[in-house]
C-alpha cells in the first residue's frame, strides 16, 4: 500500500515535471520563433547607445604660429529637477549660488521646472568644476564639452571673431571660414549597462573629422603696436569709434586690422556696436586722403608735372553757388605743395582739368565703390557716383574726399597701389589652411587685381608724398631715421539734415615706410575727435608710432630668420639704408 | 554504462564551456570598466595639461605682457639687436654656445654621465 501509494505520488510529480517541462519548451520555442526580434529590439535599445563625436574645432593662429583661438575642455552643469527633493533643491541653490555667481532666481527658477535634465550652467572652466565637485552634491553632474577660448583676449578681436556655445562660428573668421574650422562629427554605437552607464566598449564607430587650423597673416607683435596706439589716440582725443589697417604693399596681406570699441571675445559684452568690424563694414567720406587719386591720375595722365603752378586764389574760391575754402590761405603754389599743403582748391583745379571722367575712372581703378574681396563677413562696397549722376559741384567734392563713401580697408589698399609701383593687390588676411598634422590643405597669395598707375608714376606719388611728411601737413607722422610718406585727411561728417557739421569730423592718415622700398602700409581712422580734430595732428601721430615700431620689428625678425650672427649686420644695412 | 559516460563527458565539456564564456564576458566587462576609468583619468589629465597650456599662452600674450610691462617700465624694441651671452665668457658668440653642450655631451654620454636632467613636455 505504502510503496503503491509512493510510485502514484512518484508517476503525479514526474508528470507533474513533464508538463511544466514541455510548458517550458513550448515557451521557448515561441519566445524563439515568434517574439525574438521584438524582445531583442528591446535588448538593443536597453544595451546600445549611439553617441555623437565631436570634432575638435580648428585653431587660430597668427603668421608666428601663435594660438589666437584655441579649444580648451570645460565641464557644463547639469541638473536632474525631477530626482531632487525640495530641501535638497534648496540646499544645492545655496551651495551654488556663491560659485557661480549668479541670483538665486536663476537657479530657482531652473531646479523648480518639471523636468528629468536641466543644464545650470555650460562650459565652466575646471576651478570652478573642481570646487562644485568637492561639494559632493547629490542631483547633480556634469558633461565634458570644450570652450572656444583666446588667449589674446581683445587682440585681433574684430579679425579673430568668435564662436558660440555650440562652437559655431558667429562673426569674424570663426565665421567666414565656419565650414573649414568646424570639422565634421563622428558617432559611435557604444554600451550600456543595466544602470544606463555607457561603458566604452564601441561595436561600431565614424571617427569625427577634427577641423582645419587657420594660419593667418597677422602678425601678433603688429597687431597689438596697432591697437596700443589706436587705443592710446582714442582715449586722448576723446574718439567715438577707430579703425587701424597694416598692410604688406607687395602681397596685400593684412599684417594688423584693429577697431575702436572692440571686445574680448572671450567675455562679449551685449554692446553690439563694438562688435562691428569698422574698417570693413563702415563708410565715410574720407576727405584729403582721397587726393592721392588726383594725384595719380594727373601724373598718369600726364596733364600735370610736379612743378606746375596753380593759383589757390588765397584761400576762396567761387565753383558755381558754393565758396571753396582752404583750411589755410594760399597763394600760388606748385602741384607738389598743393598735395604737401593739402590745398583743395588746387586739387579742385588740377581735377577741373582732367574731368568728371577720368576722376571718376582713377576712383574704380584705385578699387573705391567695389569690395576689396577681403575673406571677412560684412564688407560693404562703399558709394560713388557714376560721372552722369555728378552735379555742377561734383567735380569739387569728389577730389578731396567728399560725395564717395569709403572703408578703411580701401584707404590701404588704395595707397598700396602707389607703394608697389602702381598695382592694386587683393587684401587677404588667411595665409594657409592646414589639417591637424600641418599639411597644408589650401594655400592663399598674393592676388593681382590689375595695374592701376605706371611704376614711374607710383615713384613720382610717392616722392610728392614723403613731401607731405616732411614738410606739408603730416609732419607729426615723421619716424625717426626712416623715410615714409602719407597724406592727411579731415572730414566733415554730414549732419542728419544732409549738411555738413562744423563740429563733427573725421580724422585720417594714409602711409607708407620706407619710400623707397615700402614695406608696410597703414590707414587710420578716427572718428569725432576732440578737441583736436585735424587728421595730421590727430591720425598722424598713430601712423609715426606703429611704423616706426613695426619696422624695427619686421627687421628684427629678419634678421633673425637669415641666422645667428647676421642681425647686427642687416641692422646696420637697413639703419644705414634709411 | 558507456553511453551514461559519454553523457556526462559531453555535459561537463559543455558546462565548462559555457562557464567559461561566461567567465570571459564577465572579464571582458570588468576590464573595460576598469580600462574607461583610467582612460578617463587619462582624458582629464590632457584636459588639464591644454587648460594649463592656455593660461600659460594667455600669461605670455602681448595684451598682459604689454600692459604690465611695457607701459610700466617704458619699454622700447631694441635699437639694435641684442645677443645674450654667458657672463663667463662674454666674448663667446651665440653658435659657439649652442655647439658647447653637443660637445660636453658627447664626452659626458661616453662615461654614461649626463649634464643635467631634462624635462621634457609631450604634446598630446
């Protein structure tokens, strides 16, 4: 009975085994045959995670390969409002507020949105990380990102530009040049454990493309002796805005663009007008400067030589209802002094004899009225008037600087004509475009435009234009055992009622050193000076400074690329040359 | 008997089979946890050599240099260039003293003593 009663029980737990055993079979046959994609779907979704590579975004540097903008890591601060508790959303407002100095609203305001991530702060740089860090606060964390950053803070800045939060170019260069600098993102297919933790173990990836690095034609050194004396002049005579152009005459590479305000890109203030880039995005008139056109195409045109003699009708002169007027009564002057002394009234007689139309045509062939193709966003093509548009009075405006509209960008390259024997080069500022191991992937030179004037001409302007320093109206841009040659400008600004101002000018220079061999051009603008306003006592000044200590530099670095022992020499060769 | 034998011959291989692939997925998971904490270490340790490059980059820009030492100490570029030579010998021209250490070098390296210790950064 007892054994009869043990196999029954026996027989009911193995068919009891049996059954669940088939059940099991059935289930994984099912789970096999008709529920496998969807469950490792399921599977791959928990496991697998596709990551974004960022790109390393391009360096900047200047002509010395000195990093202008660089990456440097950041950690940015995120929250997860929905996991924290109230008093712990309090205490972390707290603890941060200090470091991160900001109101305790902003924070509020962000820990309390019903929301599972929330960034509190983007891109800190690591002391501050680290001493969020030390705090230990539990909801909150951080994310490696990399920060655009410039070392050279306001230096270039306007050239230079910047980049966003998302790395993406927004003025300047980091602009212009975005689609080179940016690079291309990777991603990768990465693990997941079960708490949602990547773990980096890739099953498939795209390596991102790191972008190119800029090599530009800017010269650090250059650049910051520009914006010393630039700034120096503005805080003096009291300016609204300046704007400064260095320009290699043979190449037409931008060796220092610098503007008055200007920003550190590395904390851009909301002043969006001192994010402008002045010397291409704003026109004006330009004043006396602009008689090296007239100058040019009289000797050109070979209506007028040196020595001819024009009468400045002492200081008056009547051109149908409007009185011309010299800043300082002449009598009869040679056309040299004309230009040294900056009469208009001669200009306007030497320009009456050539006509509306070769005016005009010297104005285009000098490049005015056309973007100089510059590789920075936002150049204008500053204003002038076909010959058919001009009035009775044109012919008086245009040849000293009135009724045209100009940058100074085309200031510079405009007396560059005259400072390379007569030819107008394309103004660049990129010098190469390499990859990440200095292989040059895109190479910029010099670009000839067209021949403008002949040699001889661009000798004789130059020589009339060392008289302007040496004994016309730019004496105050006289540099110390070095030749140069220029030309002042002083402008009246139009008043919104379309008069000119009596109180408001512009204030120029336009330069070149040395006369004989120029190696650097430079236009200086500044705008409203006060109390002083004259561009020979106000622009000249900064011309003289930056030249001067330009040159001294540029055969510095001459002489130390051509070897150890040579410097003294070149230096007595070049000093004894000029 | 045989057949029981070959049974539990072909459970055991497979049994161990599966315990050890088990074994190596484990291993495999364990040392890419441990590979990804020190190639993050790694990752921040670059992070803080280039944020120390930048400040050392920014420290030496013309912008800071210029305004604390230029403008302070009335600074001028050199009239002339200037070489700097060792106050021993203020005779000894510049390639004289860089062609100097080759030669200590070279009769140091052959009793195996070297001048100094040298320090040198690696770019990352």
């Amino acid at each position: 009975m007892y054994i009869c009663d043990y196999r029954c029980k026996s027989r009911a737990v193995f068919l009891f085994l049996f059954i669940f055993l088939l059940f099991c079979i059935a289930r994984l046959l099912y789970i096999q045959l008709f529920r496998s994609e969807y469950l490792a779907g399921i599977a791959r979704k928990q496991h697998n995670a596709f990551v974004e590579l960022e790109p390393r975004r391009g360096t900047i540097f200047d002509i010395n390969l000195k990093p202008q903008a660089v990456n440097v890591a950041a950690e940015s601060l995120y929250a997860v409002p929905n996991a924290i508790s109230d008093s712990q959303k309090e205490h972390i407002i707290q603890s941060l507020m200090p470091i991160l100095q900001v109101d305790r609203a902003y924070l509020k305001e962000r820990l309390y949105r019903n929301k599972s991530f929330i960034w509190l702060a983007r891109k800190l740089p690591p002391e501050q990380a680290d001493a969020i860090r030390a705090m230990n606060i539990k909801g909150i964390d951080f994310i490696k990102e990399s920060r655009r950053s410039y070392p050279n803070g306001y230096l270039g800045s306007h050239v230079i530009g910047f980049a966003g939060l998302d790395n993406t170019g927004l003025e300047g260069l980091e602009l212009y040049y975005d689609a080179y600098l940016k690079g291309e993102p990777g991603w990768a297919l990465v693990l997941r454990d079960a708490r949602q933790k990547k773990l980096d173990l890739r099953q498939k990836m795209m390596m991102p493309r790191d972008g190119y690095d800029l090599v530009l034609t800017i010269d650090g050194v250059i650049q910051f002796f520009a914006e010393r004396e630039l700034q120096k002049a503005v805080e003096k005579y009291k300016a609204r805005s300046a704007s400064i152009v260095v320009m290699d005459p043979a190449t037409g590479a931008i060796l220092a663009l610098a503007n008055r305000p200007t920003f550190d890109p590395n904390s851009r203030s909301s002043d969006k007008d001192a994010l402008r880039n002045r010397s291409v995005c704003d026109l004006f008139e330009p004043g006396s400067v602009f008689k090296i056109v007239t100058l040019a195409a009289a000797l050109e045109e070979q209506r007028v030589s040196e020595e001819d003699k024009f009468f400045c009708e002492n200081g008056a002169y009547k051109v149908g209802p409007h009185t011309l007027h010299d800043h300082r009564p002449h009598g009869w002057l040679t056309f040299r002094e004309v230009i040294e002394q900056s009469s208009n009234i001669g200009t306007v007689k030497v320009a009456q004899s050539l006509g509306p139309e070769v005016i005009h045509r010297y104005v285009k062939l000098f490049g005015f009225g056309a973007k100089t193709g510059i590789d920075l966003p936002g150049e204008i093509s500053g204003m002038t008037k076909e010959p058919r548009f001009w009035s009775k009075t044109t012919i008086t405006a245009v040849p000293m600087g009135h009724e045209v509209g100009v940058t100074t960008l085309q200031l510079a390259s405009a007396v560059s004509v005259i400072a390379n024997n007569g030819v107008l080069m394309k103004p660049y500022i990129v010098a190469e475009i390499r990859d990440k191991y200095a292989q040059v992937i895109k190479e910029f030179g010099p670009v000839e435009v067209r021949r403008v004037i002949s040699e001889e001409t661009a000798r004789r302007c130059r020589k009339i234009l060392e008289g302007v320093i040496e004994r016309g109206t730019g004496k105050m841009a006289r540099i110390k055992g070095i030749s140069a040659g220029g030309k002042t400008g002083t402008a009246q600004k139009i008043e919104p009622g379309g008069a000119y101002s009596h109180n408001k000018f512009v204030a120029s220079f336009i330069g070149f050193a040395p006369v004989d061999n120029p190696q650097i051009v430079i236009a200086v603008c500044l705008d409203e000076p006060r109390p002083y306003y004259f561009g020979g006592v106000v622009a000249a000044p900064v011309f003289k400074e930056v030249a001067g200590a330009a040159l001294k530099y540029l055969m510095t670095k001459q002489a130390t690329r051509q070897g150890v022992d040579q410097p003294r020499q070149v230096w007595h060769e070049a000093q004894a040359a000029y | 008997m045989i057949k029981v034998h070959k049974f539990l011959i072909a459970v055991v291989a497979i049994t161990s089979f599966a315990v050890l692939y088990v074994w190596q997925q484990t291993e495999i998971f364990r040392l890419a946890y441990a590979g990804q904490k020190k190639a993050l270490l790694y990752q921040d340790l670059v992070d803080r050599n280039n944020y120390l490059r930048y400040n050392i980059e920014r420290s030496a820009s013309l912008v800071r240099l210029g305004n604390d030492v230029i403008e302070d100490k009335a600074f001028e570029m050199p009239a002339a260039y200037y070489r700097l030579v060792s106050a021993r010998n203020p005779h000894r021209s510049l390639r004289a003293q860089q062609q100097m250490p080759q030669r200590e070098s070279l009769v140091f390296r052959l009793f195996g003593i070297k001048r100094q210790a040298e320090a040198k950064t690696i770019n990352p």
